[in-house]
C-alpha cells in the first residue's frame, strides 16, 4: 500500500533501546502466519500479567487517548535484538503506520519498510519536544508526517525534515512490491551467474563437477 | 574486505547507496521458515535455488531427552509440522529435528561447511553475524527479505560503512571472547556499530580459534553493527577443509587461492577505527537490561545507573555485581555452546557442585556439539555437578519451547540478551562467558571464574 501523507495521532513511548521482544514476546507468537499479532503487541508491558491479560491502565496504549493512535515516538536503537518480523506485523495491525525515533535498530528498519510501515529518524531532542506537544492533547494535535516532501509537523505549523535513502522511500510511496521490481532484473540476475559459476563454481551446490 | 566481496557480488546499483547483491546461502529455521516458504507458495514463487536454500529446527524444539515435534510453547508444533512440509515441498536441504546434523543454525552452518569464506550468507535471524567469523558477509534479515532472497537469488542492500575493532596485545588468562564483545559494547554502546560492517582485527583476535571467533562476532547484532567479519586464514581453511558442504579437489584448491585475496589489503581505510587494550579486559557480567550494561566482575552497578533497569534487576547503584545470589545458571546458544566452551566449562565443575537451590542447564549447540562432548565424557562431568544435560536447541536463551525457570529468578547465562522479559516473565538475566556462569553456579552466587580455577 503506498504510502504519501500521513496524519494520526502520536504515542510517545520513549524509552532507548526497545526490543523486539519487548514489542512481541515470543510466547505470544503461538501461530504460523503473519497476523493474529495486535493482542500480543508489548505484552509485557500492557498487562499487569502475561497470565490476567488484564489491561496496565498507565501504558500508553492503553490510555484512552492514544487508543487510535497511527505513530509512535520512540526512543534511541528502537526495534534492536531478535529479527522477528513479527514485531512490525502485530504494530501494523495495531494500526500503527509510523515510528518516529533518534535511530533504529536495521533488521527491524529494513522490516518496516517491507511491510509499509515508515521509520522516521528524528534527533533525540526533536522526539522529546514533538512528545511533550502531543502529550497535553493526543487527539487535538495529531502529526502530518508527508512522505515525498520528508517532513513531519505538528498543526501549529512546527516542522521537521527527516532522511530516507532514495531505496525505501521509492519502495513506501510506490507501495512496491521488492520481488517484483527485482525480477524486472532476471537476465541480469542470470548473466551474473553465468560468470560466477565460472569464477566460484564451489558456491553452486547441487551442480554436477 | 567489504569491499572484496560487495564487488564479487554486486549484480547491479540500484539507488542511492543500494545495490542488487547475489545471496550465496539461505538460512531458514522453523519460526519463521513456514511463514516465509508459505508466502511464497501464496505468491506462486519458487525458491530460484534449493541446493543453496537450508532450514533447521532449532528455535522452539523441545530439549528435554526423548524429545518429539510436541513442544512446551503453546502452539509450537504446527511451526514444526509446517516447516518441515513446506521445506520438502520446496526441495530445499532440512536438518530435521532428530536429524544427526540438527542443532543451532549458527553451530551447524560452520559444521557442515555450508558458510565459506567470501560468501554472502543471510538467515531471518539477528545473530547471523556470527558465522562472519570466517570471513563470509552473513546478516540477519526479515522473513520478508528471506523470501526476496529465496524468489530472486538476491537482495537489495544499502552499501553500509566499515568499521576496525583492534583488540591490541593479549586478553589476561581467563578473560574470553565473550568477555571482549560485552567489553567493545559496555565501552561504545548498543548503537555503536550501526550503519557499518565491524572488522575484527588484532593480535588478540586472529590468536582465538574458530569458535572464539563466533563468539564474538555473535554479538555485533548487540552492537547495531549490520554484522562482524575476521579475516579468514589458516585457521579457518583448516576447520572447513573436507566438510560437507566445502569444495572439494580441485575446487577447494581453487577455492583457498580465492579466499587468500579476500583480507583487507594493508593501508584500508575505515570509516571508523576503534582499538581497545585486551589486557584491560575483565571477566564482564551485565547488570541491566541491556548488553550495553554490563561491567567487570571486579565493578558494581554503576551509581548513575537509570531508575527502570534497576527495579527489573532488583538492583541498587554502587552494588557489586561479584557476590549477588543467583537462582539459576544457563549453558547454550549460539554465543557459547560450542565444544570448546563446553571443555572450559567442564573443566570448572570437575571436583564441584552446583550450590544448593541453583538450577543448572547445559544444552550443547548442536547434536554433533553434543555427541562428541558425550564422548569426552564431558556429559558426565555435567550431570556429576548437577547440571541437567539437553537435546540440542534455542531453548532458554529466549524462552523457547515455552520452557523458562521460575518467575523473578535471578539467572546467569552463556547467551547474548539481558532484555526485560527474554527468559521469560520478569526473569532477571545477566549474561556472561560460560566459565563466568559455572564459576556463579558452583558458588551460588556471581563469581569471578578466575578464583574457581585456583
């Protein structure tokens, strides 16, 4: 799904460091597929325990002013440690279409971007003041996050720019699927390994001597 | 040595810093295989290569003896049952799970000589990096980038930058790898890496051995680094020479006259130098719930050390870390569960016993790894002090198979995570080498396993 402009209400979450395991502990990743993930999402956090499931009234996302929230702000290295593509599953099917940090871990970058979900990498004091404006008034001062201009604001007129490399962000405002527009490029794929096979025949398995 | 391999790889440039990399070897497990391969089949796309295309069962597998598909993870079994249908349907190479050759992926793939000098190795796992240990380019990805992988034979990468970590002169007897990797990350941060590839270099590097050098290539994940990478030389040529899947005859000849050019060429520049004095590394222990939190064995928490990884801990600031009382005591993973970290272990509990009230596990890194410690005996020095001894797997290093130790336990593991909750529910993790955890073990408390060998 591509994705161009951008306007919801924004969750602060600003703790460094925040894992993949924190964001979806395996024992909630109990089947095969991609989804079945939202009630799992931050578990650890979210319920006073894993076995009540009964709601911590103080985590953000369960606070009735971000229980719609698109984007959430985060802290530094967000999304390090395991690889599981999981967590950005169960945040996209939490609804959350944005995070906005000082830096991502980038297994959990490069899982964003496949799944439509845009990473915006502001600097640490950007977060902390974009975070205090909204905290006073979620709904009343959702963030417009415009993809093709790389600019975040806040309805007050208050703007940031932020990065992407020209790689994702074709890919999230296409809304491209990366095996298609990979194979485009099959006879290149195929000449390469014509010579390869030639200059590394010990890296085809499987061929005969 | 980036550079070496990212040009023998690149098929095209793509935009940007991007270019369209040839994927020499797939690595799947059973958490993420059946997603990927299904995906796939859903998107009627074939894996472009099953001989180069593996998958092991290793994650949520069962490691309690006599083990079968059932698995204490709620749920687990279906990952196993649709992995290995899907695997066969695919036609790629699966190391099932009574499979001889079944273990952690990233002790397997080095056994089997399936990750070679030079390659280009991903798996949907973060510690592939473990495996640039012999100067290959292996890195975790997504399920999503495994199946761009498997329907293409590529990926699209961003070129990272490079890092050199030198650990110049000599690590102090006792002191290990992983001793030095938690060292670079107390020092440098979680983030320090990120954005770049880490060479490891140094004297105190290219003297460790090969399973040395997994160890501390595990952790450059924990480091944000996209991987870690050492050179390959004699020492690597010989582990791999006459595995299964390394080239063979005159393949193999050709092959080493390859990878001899692959070292960085003297006078590289990096983007980024780091050196660090190896004889001022400590046994380290981490006290928080990062791997960035950790400190010597010698130190206590730090007094600035932040309000919410010391109540998890159940720590205060200032207090020492040699001496906090531990519930239990884990072996594994793929950071440390390899043959020679299971004889230094071993080597410790001989003559000792586990403290009383400390569960102790030792689950060897692959049913090879297990084998041939069960013929050294080394099985028995185990379970003589009182460690349970397990079928191989991911088991406790993340609450696998559904299995953890008792909620609140304060626990001292070989693995690479201290994050709230990985154990388990509000386990208490510190991690650090395995002579460090028998040393803890024996004493019930952290110990410093320099004082257990006098």
């Amino acid at each position: 799904m591509p994705i161009t402009r951008l306007v919801g209400i924004a969750a602060p979450l600003l703790r460094d460091n925040i894992d993949t395991d924190a964001i979806i502990p395996s024992r909630e990743i109990t089947k095969t597929g991609k989804t079945g993930l939202a009630a799992g999402l931050f578990a650890g956090w979210r319920y006073k325990s894993p076995v009540s499931r009964e709601p911590d009234p103080d985590f953000v996302l369960n606070r009735p002013a971000y229980r719609d929230a698109q984007i959430l702000l985060g802290g530094a290295n967000f999304g390090c440690g395991s690889s599981r593509e999981h967590a950005v599953w169960a945040l996209a099917e939490s609804g959350i279409r944005s995070v906005v940090a000082p830096s991502f871990a980038p297994i959990f970058f490069g899982n964003c971007v496949r799944n439509g979900i845009l990473p915006v990498v502001l600097p640490a004091e950007a977060v902390a003041e974009i975070a205090e404006s909204v905290s006073a008034d979620p709904a009343g001062t959702p963030l417009e996050i415009d993809l093709p201009r790389q600019l975040l604001s806040l309805p007050d007129g208050r703007s940031w720019s932020f990065p992407l490399d020209e790689e994702p962000r074709t890919m999230l405002i296409e809304g491209l699927d990366a095996i298609d527009v990979t194979l485009k490029r099959k006879s290149e794929i195929a000449a390469f390994h014509r010579r390869d096979v030639a200059a590394r025949p010990w890296i085809y398995l499987g061929k005969s001597a | 040595m980036l550079s070496k391999i990212w040009d023998q790889h690149r098929i095209a440039d793509l935009t940007g810093d991007a270019a369209l990399i040839a994927i020499d070897r797939i690595f799947l497990h059973e958490r993420t295989g059946a997603a990927a391969l299904g995906s796939m089949k859903a998107a009627g796309r074939e894996v472009t290569d099953p001989a180069r295309t593996f998958c092991v069962m290793d994650h949520i597998v069962d490691t309690r003896p006599g083990r079968s598909d059932q698995t204490l993870m709620p749920g687990g079994q279906a990952f196993i049952t649709e992995t290995r249908s899907a695997a066969r349907e695919a036609g790629i190479t699966l190391f099932d799970v009574s499979d001889p050759d079944q273990g952690i992926v990233h002790v397997i793939s080095p056994e089997l000589g399936i990750v070679l000098p030079g390659a280009t190795l991903i798996a949907p796992d973060s510690h592939t990096c473990t495996q640039g240990a012999f100067g290959a380019l292996a890195w975790g990805i997504g399920s999503s980038e495994a199946e761009h992988a498997m329907a293409t034979g590529t990926l699209r990468v961003a070129r990272p930058k490079t890092m050199r970590v030198t650990f110049s002169g000599a690590v102090a007897p006792g002191v290990t790898p992983k001793d030095m990797i938690l060292a670079l990350i107390a020092r440098h941060g979680a983030g320090g890496g990120r954005g770049h590839v880490v060479e490891f270099a140094g004297e105190a590097v290219s003297s460790l051995d090969m399973e040395g050098r997994m160890t501390l290539c595990n952790m450059a994940t924990e480091f944000a680094a996209m991987t870690g990478i050492i050179a390959a030389d004699q020492a690597t040529f010989e582990y791999l020479e006459g595995r299964r899947y390394a080239p063979r005859g005159g393949e193999w000849e050709m092959a080493l006259a390859h990878w001899r050019e692959l070292a960085s060429d003297p006078g590289s520049i990096f983007d980024v130098e780091i050196e660090i004095e190896a004889a001022g590394i400590e046994p380290m222990v981490s006290w928080g719930t990062s791997p960035e939190q950790s400190v010597g064995i010698g130190d206590t928490v730090p007094p600035d050390a932040g309000e919410r990884p010391l109540a998890y801990m159940g720590l205060e600031p200032g207090q020492p870390i040699r001496g906090l009382a531990i519930d239990a005591a884990f072996i594994g993973s793929c950071t440390n569960s390899r043959l020679s970290d299971l004889r230094r272990a071993a080597a410790l509990l001989k003559g000792r016993h586990v403290a009383p009230g400390v569960t102790a596990l030792c689950v060897p890194g692959s049913t090879s790894v297990k084998r041939a410690a069960e013929a050294e005996g080394i099985d028995k020095l185990f379970v003589d002090a009182g460690f349970q001894w397990r079928e191989s797997g991911c088991s406790m290093c993340f609450y696998a198979g559904g299995e953890s130790f008792a909620p609140g336990s304060r626990v001292i593991s070989s693995t690479n995570r201290n994050f709230e909750g990985r154990q388990g529910p509000n386990i208490r993790t510190h991690i650090a080498s395995p002579e460090t955890v028998v040393a803890s073990a024996i004493a019930g408390r952290i110990a410093d396993p320099r004082e257990t060998a006098l």
